[in-house]
C-alpha cells in the first residue's frame, strides 16, 4: 500500500509470474473449442471418418476398409487413435478429437524444448504464434493425418537436436525417442516423413562443418526404434495383405503421388511456388518478422547453430513439398514448427525477455489467437451449412430406417480438378458411411437401383433422377417416390424404391 497523506491509497498488485504459462496454455486451447459444432467435410475427412466407422464394425486392427472395400490411401496411425473416441464420444467429438490432442501435445512438445534451448519467454510466444496461425489451427480442428504426422516429426526433429546438446538426458536416450518419434510419423502419413528429415540432416551436416563430430554414436538406438515403431503396421499389413498393401499403399499412394501421380491433387507446374504464399498467410501476422528473424552471418555457440538448424528444417521442407506431384495446403505444416520457434526467440529476445510475462504484455499475440478462433469456428460453421449439412440431415434421418441405401450419381458430372479451383466440386460423400454407420450402394447407373434389393432408400443431388426414371421403375414393377425430409432438399433429395407395382408418384 501506498501513503498518500493520511490516507491509504491500495495499489492493485500484478499477477503473479506463476500465472502467465496457465494463462497461455488456456488461451492456446481457445481455437480449438467449438470444433464438434459442425460435421465432418469431404472428401478426405469423410474418408478417414468412413474407415473407423467400418474398422469399428467389423472389429479390424491392421486392414483399412472403406465401403466393404480394403482401402490403403493412408497409414493406420489416425485410425488407431480415432476408433476409441468414436466409440465413447460418437461422431460429433470423436471424429477430430485425435487432431486436437495432437496438435496440443505439439504446443507442448514445443515450449518445452523452445524453454530449455531458448527461453521461457521465447517458449511462450512461440505457443502462441502456433495458436494463432490460421494453418496450424485449421489442420487442428479437422479429421486429417498431417496434425499426428507434424507431432512424431516436430519430436523427431527436436530429439535429435537434444541428442547433440543433451542437457538432462543422454545422447543415446534422446536420439532413440527421435527414432521412435519419426516412425510415430511414419505411421501417420507414410514413408515421406522419414525422407525429409535424412534430407534435413543431409543438409546440416553438409553446411555446418562444426556440428559433425556431434553426429556420431546413438545411430542404433535411433534406427532400431524407428523399425520397431514402424514395423508395429506395417509388417502385420504386409503378411495380411500382401501385395494389394505393397501396390496400393507404398507405390500407389506414396510414390505415385510424391512423383505427380495423384491427378486429383496434382496442379501442375504452376503450383510450385504455392507453399510460399501458403505459409505466408497461414502464419501471419507472425511472418512478417521472419525476415529479421532469419539467422544471419556465423554466429556462435548453440544458439546460432540451433537457429540455422531452424532455418535448414524450414527451408528444406519448403522445397521438398514444392517439387512434389501432390500439393494440398496442409501438407507444409512440417515447415510451421521452426517458423514459429525462430519468430518467438527474435520477438523475446527484441524485449529483453527472458520469463514468460503475463498475457497484459502481449496484446498482439491474444488478439491474434482470439482473431484465429473466430475465424475458423465461423469459417468452418458457414463452409459447413452451405456444403454439407443437407445431406448429414439426410443421413440422420435414415439411420434408424431399415433397408439398403444408396448414393446415386454423387461426384460431380463435369470433367476437371477439383484443387485450387474457385468453386467447391461435388464429391461423392464418403462421410455418409460413417453417419449412416453403414455401407453403401455407390451406384452411377439407373438399372444398378433397379437391381438392388428392397427397399432401397436412394440419396443423390436434386435433378439427378428425371421423369424418365419414374416412368422405367415402373415398367419394372417397383414403386419410385419422393420422401420429404425435414430442412432438407435444397440440393439434396431422398428417393425410395419399393418392390411394388404402382403408378407414378413423385411431387
């Protein structure tokens, strides 16, 4: 307290230094709370969202299925961690609750090592800037590999710099756990991961003649766990699978698709220089500093190896996207980590940081993080009502019904590639299989309904089925309605086929 005259003026103490990391860490999880409020989108979360559904049913550990059908487009690792949460949390939370906790274990994998290497101020900033990049945050609250695969491969990365500088654990410990972090990403997204951190550490050894001597022994303990994790799948999935796991999973959709032959994701040579502007929005504002952040000249001790060890990992994996055949945004979340730990250090070190400071402080930072929130929980919510929600109604409503359903005639009509075009395509909707929590009948031909059995519930887009195909049900002795859902059929339509004689019926 303060004396002013006689009277005592009270002076509001600050918060205390305890408070400023519990702050921080409530508000990083901040952008990701409402992420259950909207369903899933296709194609790809509907896929992964389809498989654990059918794995679920059918009791399977090791083979994916989609839609009765095995289906190798990624590893297992996502499929592992989303099978409990859908069983005890259902598909409104189970779905993305893998992604969330994955990229909040990252938050913390990041800090924790940011605190030792750096500072504690240097950590907190660099949560923060995590929080508040819209591409980060984006692939977080969404059903998707990448977010499990950033995790094993950020650790990876770190673990290894821990096994050159170890501080409180030896060498060999620490460059086993990132043997065993990197076949934790391997898991999750496949053999790429393991490529573009040999290519990282190709490149420091090449360019920092310095840090060589610090890359001998611990080699076995590395590569040993790595098998060991990685063989956790992939050895199961080959002596089940055979050589449908080695043409459809390793060739078809990793080295194919690394070498340009995914065409639905492929954007040609005009698409090289995209993670550019990419990573620039998706990170701002916090990209603006990155240029003075970026590690200049030679400077010495850790420290400056450490921030061009940064700088390698970023622009490596820069590059190693750029050239690939199969360009999606979220596949350059590698390059974010050390993005955000360069722009922390340079923002804490540029104050004269050295303790976390309390969020007063750092005004930029929560606007930004509660910017990032509403963005993506209104983006996701509004992206949701317009492309997705009439036909889950739809599902809803059928999944307590009896009989056969079938999607008919769902992709899109009109040739062309559907990434980086202005307009949403149509897709096929493969997250029906996970809210109707059964199979389909995918079918592109009238006759394929007309052979199926009944009753047969019909989903498909409005002005699919025409008159003509009322008139030819019943030539066939089969009943062609149209059954009003609730909220429904502004795009989508739901049809029933009846084994029964009558006449036209149809609104």
């Amino acid at each position: 307290m303060l004396e002013s005259g006689s009277a005592l003026v009270e002076e509001t103490p600050a918060p205390p230094s305890n408070w400023a990391w519990p702050l921080t860490w409530m508000l990083a999880i901040l952008p990701f709370l409402g992420f259950w409020t909207y369903g899933l989108f296709d194609l790809d979360e509907g896929f992964y969202g389809a498989v654990v559904s059918e794995m679920n049913r059918r009791g399977e550990w090791i083979t994916p299925y989609y839609n009765g059908h095995p289906w190798f487009e990624k590893p297992i690792l996502l499929y592992w961690a989303a099978k409990p949460s859908l069983v005890l949390l259902g598909n409104v939370v189970g779905p993305r609750l893998p992604s969330v906790l994955a990229t909040l274990a990252l938050f913390w994998l990041v800090a924790s090592f940011t605190r030792r290497r750096f500072s504690d101020a240097a950590a907190q900033r660099t949560v923060l800037i995590l929080a508040s990049s819209l591409l980060v945050v984006g692939a977080g609250r969404m059903m998707l590999v990448d977010p499990l695969m950033n995790l094993g491969f950020a650790g990876a990365m770190l673990f290894f710099w821990e096994s050159m500088f170890p501080i409180a654990k030896s060498k060999a410990f620490s460059r086993a756990l990132a043997g065993g972090l990197l076949g934790f990403s391997v898991l999750a997204k496949g053999p790429l991961g393991a490529i573009l951190f040999a290519l990282i550490l190709g490149v420091l050894f090449w360019r920092e003649a310095g840090l060589r001597v610090r890359f001998r022994g611990g080699w076995l303990g590395l590569v040993g766990l790595f098998l060991l994790v990685v063989a956790t799948w992939y050895v199961p999935a080959y002596l089940i699978d055979g050589k449908l796991f080695v043409q459809k999973f390793l060739v078809e959709q990793n080295l194919q698709r690394f070498t340009g032959g995914d065409s639905a994701h492929s954007v040609g040579l005009v698409g090289l220089p995209i993670y550019l502007p990419v990573l620039f929005l998706g990170m701002l504002p916090w990209t603006i500093y990155l240029f003075r952040a970026w590690p200049r000249g030679v400077e010495v001790g850790e420290g400056g190896n450490l921030r061009r060890y940064l700088a390698i990992w970023t622009v490596v994996a820069l590059i190693f996207f750029s050239i690939s055949g199969t360009r999606l945004i979220h596949y350059i979340l590698p390059a974010c980590v050390p993005i955000a730990i360069l722009v922390g250090d340079f923002l804490a070190r540029k104050a004269g940081e050295l303790k976390a400071v309390s969020l007063s402080k750092l005004g930029g930072h929560v606007a930004a993080v509660v910017a990032v929130w509403v963005i993506s929980q209104v983006g996701f919510s509004l992206w949701y009502g317009q492309t997705h929600a009439e036909v889950h109604r739809i599902a809803n409503y059928l999944k307590d019904q009896p009989g056969l359903v079938a999607v008919y005639q769902m992709p899109r009509r009109e040739a062309g590639l559907g990434t980086l075009k202005p307009k949403i395509q149509e897709t096929s909707h493969p997250s029906l299989v996970m809210y109707l929590n059964r199979n389909v009948l995918e079918a592109e031909s009238f006759e394929d309904l007309l052979s199926a059995q009944k009753p047969l519930w019909i989903i498909t887009r409005v002005g699919r089925i025409s008159d003509d195909e009322f008139h030819q049900a019943s030539l066939h002795n089969q009943k062609l309605r149209v059954v009003p859902v609730v909220n429904a059929e502004k795009d989508y339509v739901l049809d029933r086929l009846d084994a029964a004689p009558s006449t036209r019926d149809r609104r």
